[in-house]
C-alpha cells in the first residue's frame, strides 16, 4: 500500500520513526512533510497529503503535528477525506472501521512514538464495516457536497 505522510516542524522525529515503521509493514510512504525544525505552517502538509488521497495518488495518509488537531482540520477541507484525530489505537481502529478514515492525524506533543505505531497498526489492520456505517459516511459526504 502507498501511504503519504506529512507533518510539521514539530514532528519531524517522529514522521520518521513512523516512516521506517510503515516500512517495516511492507508499504510505500511518500513523505510530503518538512524536515525542518525551522517554524512552519501544518496547513500547508494537511493539504498536500489530503490531495494526494483524493487524488489517488496514494491510498491513505498519515498526518502529524504537535496536537494532530490542525493539520487534520486542514486536510478535511479537501472533498472526500475524512481525516480522524486519535491518540489510542481503540479509536484509530474505529475511526478505519466506521468512519473509513482515509487519514489518521495524531499529536507529536501528545503521545509517544510506540503508542503512534500501535495506532498505525490497529488503523491499517481494521477495513470499513459498511452497512449501517455506509449510509452515515455517505450523509458525511453529502453534507460536503451541499457546502
């Protein structure tokens, strides 16, 4: 599987870690983040790793700043993602299996590398249930569509 990946300033130590993980799985990661611990701004690496979901060009993404919070609000303005903040695998796994998060968001500044990669894991093992949770995810989209 191809997984973007993106982050900011604050999370270059461990976009990397993340990155070697997601390597040891097997998959393919496209890093889109910075590798500077010079300021910058999470918008502009939720967008990019948004876009390249939407557009296919990788199957999932993975985004990464100090809360999680903002770099995945950034990416939910891109139509057709749903980017799911989670600091504990439980909700990684749900967000995947109810919601089909196409990214999954956590916070550098919040949870430690092996907690982010027991996340990873639980979020890459689950597949969306469909049924029920498919007629929710399609009124999510259909609230995107009308603007």
């Amino acid at each position: 599987m191809r997984i973007g990946i993106g982050n900011d300033h604050t999370a270059v130590a461990m976009k990397n870690e993340i990155s070697d993980y997601l390597r040891e799985l097997g998959h393919e990661v496209v890093d889109y983040g910075t590798d500077s611990s010079e300021s910058c701004n999470y918008a502009v690496y939720g967008e990019k790793v948004a876009r390249a979901v939407a557009a296919k060009d990788v199957d999932l993404g993975v985004l990464i700043c100090g809360t999680g919070v903002g770099i995945s609000l950034a990416a939910n303005k891109v139509k057709g993602i749903r980017a799911a903040v989670c600091s504990e695998s439980c909700t990684a796994r749900l967000v995947r299996q109810h919601n089909n998060a196409n990214i999954l968001a956590f916070g550098a500044r919040i949870i430690g590398v092996e907690t982010a990669k027991e996340m990873v894991r639980a979020w890459l093992d689950a597949e969306f249930e469909g049924g029920r949770h498919r007629d929710r995810v399609d009124m999510i989209m259909a609230i995107e569509e009308r603007g």
